[in-house]
C-alpha cells in the first residue's frame, strides 16, 4: 500500500443475491470487513495517525475505542512506529485487547463504556503528552472515511438509490456524508442505523437537540457512545437523512443471515445496518411512501468490525436469546 494512499485497501463491491431478491432492487456491498484491522475504521483514524506522525511532534497517541478505533489507531501506529495507548471499556470483548497487544499497543481497560475510557484517555493523553485520536468525532477521521463514496463513485454504474450505514458516534456518518457532497450525490438517502440502547442519534432527532442516553443497554457495544458528536447530528437534520432503531435480536439475525448467505462473520454493530434489509426496514419505509419504490440501487456499508469471532458469536447467541 502506497503511503499517500494511507493504511486501507480499496475495498470489494459486491453484488448481494440474497438481499437484492429481498428489495427488489440490486443491493451492493461495500465489504470495508476486508480492511486491514477489520473495519472501515483504518481510513479515517489511519489518516489521523498519518498527520500526526507528519507533524513530527508527537511522543504517541491514546485512542479510547469500543473495539475497531482501537485496532484501526495500534495498526496505523505500528507502521508509523509512534507508541500507540488503546483504553478500552470493560464492555469489549477480551479478544480485542489481545488483538491490541498483537500489534504493539498497551492496553487499559476503564469504566464500563465507552465514555467512561474517553475520559480516561483525555486524562492520560494530559498527563503522559500524548496525542489523541478520537475514535468519531473529528473531521481528518471524517475526511478518511470519505474515501469510501469516491471508491462507490468510481465503481458504480449510477448514482446509488439509498445508502445504510450504522452510527456510533456518527464519525462514519459524518465521512459519507461528506464524501456524497463532493462527488454530487448529496440527494442521495441515507438510513442511519442503530440498536435499541446505543441510539443516541435517533435520540437526539426526537428530542431536536444532543442528548446523552442514560447508559448503554444495547449488546452492539461498538455503537456505544452515549453522545453523538455535533456534525453528526447536523447532517440528520438533512431531508435525504433517514434514522432507524433496530433491536439487538434483529441486529443478531442480520449477522446470522449474513454468514450464512455471503460467507462473512460481522459484529453486532454491523448487523444493525444488515438488519435494514434483513428485518424488512427498507421495504416498511418504502410503503410508508419514505423511500421510492424501487429503489435504483441500495448501498449497504458492511463496516465491519475485528470484535468478533465464533465464541462471541455464540455467546451473543446466549445471551440476546435468553
Ligand atoms: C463506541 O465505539 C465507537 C467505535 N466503533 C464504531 C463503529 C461503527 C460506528 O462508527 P461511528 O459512528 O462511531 O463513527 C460502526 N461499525 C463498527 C464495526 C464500529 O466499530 C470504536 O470502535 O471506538
């Protein structure tokens, strides 16, 4: 890979026979579970790090992460060879901090989400001069993850009919959004999707302002930001911007229903976005006349995500169907 070209790979586009019989229209799958840590996450943060290290100050940087920030930010570390510090909440799965290690980082686990490790990190990037990357909200991490739409434009056929991309902190969100104003898709719908307990932004729709949610109750702990970040909220405003909730047992069937139709094992925050075809979203949006019908295309943003594997799977299996 290139260095001006950053740390991620131009991801597949594939064609989703099952979905696209479920819709009734050609559904696309941007497959960033190929990048290099797991997760569309490497382009944003990847070029984060990468300016960092330009500016040739830095003594290393802190990245507080549910999980995918924390891979992207202690892969992109290692090749720039700056120390890398991941905190994590104790609600990531154990598997990820050896993920972290793996690949050179020091590892802290503090509070029980992801709010809880950002204020941890905040104090340690104060007290040891570190750099921060946060995991969502801020606009290099934005610019990073754009790349995704300029890949979408120069494979595509036409302009996409709808797009689906999960929201944590709403930093992927925030990438497309930008991406599809420069290419001239800002018309473009997007269905931002989230899980019941991680809904911070569908939260902050109905109450017309920034909310912080009590805790996070949903198992998709990579959506696990209680707050979603200003910009964010911005662009949901947008008439062409869609927010849908889905529960953690629909999230967990789209993940199902992915491996077993396209051979892929994503995490539950992945499976919130699958869930807009696999549970019928697109076509209740389409009868309530909010979504044209057909669509033209639909884009699905596989995001992804490291956090998971055959134990986790099994023991969300447990543990959402008990
Ligand atoms: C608390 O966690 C935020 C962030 N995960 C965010 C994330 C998202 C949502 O991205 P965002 O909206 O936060 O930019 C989607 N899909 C996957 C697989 C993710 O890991 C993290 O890893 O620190």
């Amino acid at each position: 890979m290139s260095k001006q070209n950053g740390f991620h790979v131009v991801t597949p586009l594939l064609e989703s026979t099952g979905m696209s019989k479920r819709i009734g229209t050609t559904v696309y799958l941007k497959m960033e579970s190929s990048q290099p840590s797991g997760s569309f996450k490497i382009r944003g943060i990847g070029y984060k790090c990468q300016n960092v290290a330009s500016l040739n100050k830095s003594k290393g940087v802190i990245c507080s992460s549910g999980g995918n920030a924390g891979m992207a930010t202690a892969y992109a570390a290692r090749k720039l060879k700056l120390p890398a510090t991941i905190v994590l909440p104790s609600s990531t799965p154990e598997l990820v901090a050896q993920k972290l290690k793996d690949q050179g980082a020091t590892v802290k686990v503090v509070g029980k989400v992801w709010d809880d490790a950002n204020a941890e990190a905040l104090r340690l990037a104060e007290s040891e001069d570190l750099t921060v990357i946060h995991p969502f909200d801020d606009p290099l991490v934005w610019k990073g993850h754009s790349s995704i739409v300029h890949e979408l434009k120069a494979s595509l056929p036409s302009k996409p009919g709808a797009l689906v991309v999960s929201i944590g902190g709403g930093g992927l969100f925030c990438g497309i959004m930008d991406g599809l104003d420069e290419v001239g898709w800002g018309d473009v719908p997007v269905l931002c999707m989230e899980t019941m307990g991680a809904d911070c932004l569908n939260a902050a729709l109905k109450s017309r302002s920034l909310v912080t949610l009590p805790d996070i109750t949903s198992k998709a702990t990579c959506l696990g930001a209680k707050t979603a970040c200003q910009q964010a909220f911005e662009y949901s405003k947008r008439p062409n911007v869609i927010s849908e909730v889905v529960t953690d047992l629909q999230a967990l069937e789209a993940m199902e229903l992915f491996l077993d139709e396209e051979r892929v094992l994503v995490e539950l925050a992945c499976g919130a976005s699958l869930a807009a075809v696999y549970s019928g979203v697109i076509q209740r949006l389409q009868e309530e006349g909010r979504l044209p019908k057909p669509l033209d295309s639909l884009v699905m943003i596989v995001c992804g995500g490291g956090s998971v594997n055959l134990a986790q799977l099994q023991h969300l299996q447990a543990v959402i169907r008990k």
